[in-house]
C-alpha cells in the first residue's frame, strides 16, 4: 500500500500546525505533529532537572522515556510513559528546551523510527522542521511554510492575550527570533527548505487561503 504523505516544515509561528490540522481534516488524514513529541520528551527532561546542554546526561535517561501518540476525535494526544501529557507541552518553557534538545542526535534518532512508521502506514500531513529534508524525502508534496518574525510574533502575542496571558510582544519577538537561530543553524537536521518544497509566505495570506493552496497543490500531484 502507498501512502500520500504530506510535509510541512517551516519556522515557529508560521501557522504549520493550524493548517496541517485543517488540511488533514478535510483530506481525512491524519495530522502528525512532530513538534510535539519533542515537547514530550523536554518536558520529562524539565521535570527530572536534566541539563540539555550536557548530551551524555540526556542521552542516559532517554531509554526511560517512551513517547507515543493516540488519537481522540482526531486529535493527537501525546504520551509520555503512558501519561497524557497534551496539556503540559505547550508552554514557552517547554517549547525553548525541545528546541534546545532537539539539536541532539540521539534525541532525533530516538523519534525517527515513529514519525516515519506513522506515515509508511497511514496518509499524513506531517509538520515540523526537517520533515521534508529528512523523514519524508519521498513525501508527494512538501511546503515550505514562513511568515516575517513580526507577523509570527504578532500572531502569538493576540492568541496569548485572547487567552487572557499577560505578555509582552517584544518578549515573544525575541523568543522566535532565538528559537528561528537554533533550529536553523544546528549541525543535524536543521530548518531548511528542501529543494522539492514549495515555498509559502503567509504574512499576508488567511488560514483559508493557504490551506485552499495547500489543497490545490495536493490535487495537482494527484
Ligand atoms: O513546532 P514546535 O514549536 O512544537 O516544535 C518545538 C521544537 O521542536 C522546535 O523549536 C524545534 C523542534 N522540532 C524539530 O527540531 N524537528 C521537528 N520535526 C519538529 C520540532
């Protein structure tokens, strides 16, 4: 059996995990986000007091993490040793340090094998940072997903204050800038396009338009 495996990379912020999600639902297939489950495993990192600059430490305590994943009414839920942790990875804490750790090898090796069984058996639209360069180099369509920093911190600041946090704009603009230089210049897997990837800039597109655009492209590769 072929699967149609869809990738989306592109930087924090550019609205990656809203328009896989839409486009999974309305393609009925499934939404992987990788991003998440290197959350997962910066979160049992955080709560054991693991430093993740000192890969060895790291490196001995991932054989006692065990990261998968279930879906309810179609969304990922993430687990970590069998705990739901889907609510408790998506604070800019957790984020900074799965940023942090995903520059590991053995934390990239340690995920490869479930992103790609993932899409070996199921149709997926997958998101994250080397998706497209490096889990799915025969993905059938691959998007390069960006927006301007402004925009994308802009985009945060709104859903951060719309939740009622208290925040600062130009806090959050540094953060994704910071996040933006780790993921791109990382030796292993960093933030690139990949050479077969469509690019998109949606600092000027709603979530319709670039979602309609995704579609029409997966149709066009059909
Ligand atoms: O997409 P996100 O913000 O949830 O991802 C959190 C961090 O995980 C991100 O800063 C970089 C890392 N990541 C990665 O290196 N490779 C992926 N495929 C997905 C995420």
């Amino acid at each position: 059996m072929t699967t149609y495996n869809i990738a989306i990379d592109g930087p924090a912020g550019a609205g990656k995990s809203t328009i896989a999600r839409k486009v999974a639902k309305e393609l009925s297939y499934i939404y992987v986000d990788t991003g998440a489950m290197y959350r997962t495993i910066a979160l049992y990192l955080l709560r054991k007091g693991v430093d993740a600059a000192q890969e060895s430490a790291v490196a001995a305590v991932l054989p006692e993490i065990q990261v998968s994943i279930r879906y309810e009414d179609q969304a990922q839920q993430m687990l970590l040793n069998g705990e739901n942790v889907s609510g408790l990875i998506r604070t800019e804490e957790v984020g900074n340090m799965a940023s942090k750790v995903a520059a590991l090898p053995c934390v990239r090796e340690k995920l490869l094998d479930l992103q790609r069984e993932l899409a070996r058996t199921h149709d997926v639209v997958m998101d994250g940072r080397d998706i497209g360069t490096n889990i799915l180099p025969n993905a059938q369509l691959k998007i390069y997903l960006t927006a301007s920093v402004e925009t994308r911190a802009q985009r945060r600041f709104l859903e951060l204050t719309q939740k009622g946090v208290d925040c600062s704009y130009e806090k959050i603009k540094e953060d994704i800038e910071k996040r933006d230089d780790q993921d791109m210049h990382r030796e292993i897997a960093p933030l690139i396009q990949a050479k077969d990837a469509v690019y998109l800039d949606s600092s000027d597109m709603t979530i319709d338009e670039v979602a309609e655009k995704v579609r029409s492209l997966c149709q066009q590769g059909r």
